[in-house]
C-alpha cells in the first residue's frame, strides 16, 4: 500500500470513530443533540466514500485521481468548521466534539500537505479554519466571513452551517440544502458584481421580528474568537461603507477593518 492509499485508509478508520463519537454525544443530548446527528451521518458518509476509494483502487479497480483527492480534503474542512460550530453552540456540552473537530482538521492537514507534497498544482492548497478549543470556556465565538472584500461576522450561536457552493443547487433567489430550500441572501448581486460562489453560511436571524433562516452567500470565512473588551468596541458604521443600510451593528477591530453584522433579513426583503 503506497503512502497515499495508507493516508486515506487512516483517515477514513479515524473518521468512522469521529462519526461514533458524535453521534454518541447526540444521543446524550437528545432534542438539542440534532444538529450533531447530522455531523456524525456526514462524517459516515464520507468515511465509506473514502473507503470505497481505496478498495477500488487496491483492487485495480480504478486510480486515485487527484481531483478526487482534493474532494476529499475540501469535505474534511468543512466538516471540521461544522463540527466545531455545531460543538461551540453546545458550549459546555461540545467539549467532546470540539476534540471530534479539531481531529478532523488534523485529517484535512495531513492530507493537504499530502496533495501539495505530491502535486505543485495550486488548486489543490486548500485554506484551513483554525479556532481555539477553549472558546467553549468564557468567549464568544463568531464566524468571519466576507462579500467583496467586506469583513463580516455572525455570532456562532446563529450559524447553522457553512456549505460548499458546487454541492447544492442554486436559483437567484434560493439554495437547496439536502432537499430543503433556503432563501439566498447574495451581496455581491445587490453591489453589481456577480460571481461563482464558493461558500454559503447558512444563519438564523434572532434579532428579527420573524426569526428565519437564510443562506449568505461568501467569498471565504475563519472561525474567530472576539473578547467583549479590548475587542469587540462599538462603532458607527463608516457613511461610504457599502451595503452601510443594512448594518445592525459595527464593532472595532484593533486587527484591521471593523466587523459588521448584517441584517440579512432586511437585505433579504430588499
């Protein structure tokens, strides 16, 4: 078995025991254990993908393409982000799925650092979302995101998911996620410059009069931790800042740009 072959079938072993650990925490958690139900039939599922891959390729079968690999990595990552979002909204109770978390992007690492060490292609160097395990403790946690280049964030305990734009389909004004259809909010439309979307975080809105869940449409996002002092100091929103009309809420950086917090409900109705 090449190195390869061996990093998959690894990865796949370690992720079938990730899947059994969530879904044993869900199990605990009862009604408010859902949303890690949904995290361990992922990570399942990606496992036996994964498997498959390997068998059908010691059998000679097929070859391993590397377009299948970086597949593969990009699934990791993003199961890692919603592990770990799905484990920050628990709080306490997320401990052991944050761990769950923090193993899968470990897989996801190694196997990019597999693909850039066997392939100089640029596609395949994936970004990575890095958060801290102790934000369960005594932080806040927020999804960082951005439109345009615009810096936005979201409060993690509104974030559902964040999903890969070339595994759903999409129509100018809905996404449909695993069957369900999700209103789109797409900024880039509502500034005149439309593009292939990459990312879709898909949030609630709490603060609104009706409380619906909508899909933002994104360029890349990071999972960042914010203290409420030094950072995270509120500010009038900048006049020329685009899209400044549907700002609820601005807050300092002392790292660069301020974060703003969208009503994406109101620019949903726009």
């Amino acid at each position: 078995m090449n190195k390869t072959l061996w990093k998959l079938d690894h990865t796949a072993e370690r992720l079938w025991i990730v899947a059994m650990l969530v879904a044993r925490e869900s199990a605990v958690l009862e009604n408010d254990g859902r949303e890690l139900a949904v995290v361990a039939d992922e990570t399942r599922k990606l496992a036996n993908r994964i498997n498959d891959m390997v068998e059908k390729t010691m059998f000679g079968e097929e070859e391993i393409k590397q377009d299948e690999l970086v597949h593969v990595a990009t699934m990791l990552t993003y199961l890692s982000l919603n592990s770990a979002i799905a484990a920050l909204r628990k709080g306490q109770r997320g401990k052991q799925v944050a761990v769950c978390a923090e193993e899968v992007r470990q897989m996801a690492m190694g196997l990019v650092s597999l693909l850039k060490g066997e392939h100089a292609r640029q596609e395949t160097i994936i970004p990575l979302p890095l958060y801290p395990l102790s934000s369960v403790d005594n932080r806040i946690c927020f999804l960082q995101f951005s439109v345009n280049g615009i810096r936005f964030v979201e409060n993690v305990n509104n974030i559902k998911e964040v999903v890969y734009g070339k595994w759903v389909e999409r129509t100018d004004t809905c996404i449909k996620v695993r069957g369900t259809e999700i209103p789109l909010v797409d900024g880039f439309q509502m500034l005149g410059k439309p593009q292939d979307i990459l990312n879709y975080v898909i949030l609630r809105t709490p603060w609104a009069e009706q409380d619906k869940i909508y899909a933002v449409a994104s360029e890349d996002f990071s999972v960042n931790t914010i203290f409420y002092s030094p950072i995270g100091r509120p500010m009038n929103a900048p006049y020329d800042m685009p899209l400044a009309a549907y700002v609820r809420e601005c807050w300092e950086a002392e790292d660069g740009p301020p974060f703003y917090f969208m009503d994406w409900q109101k620019m949903y109705m726009h």
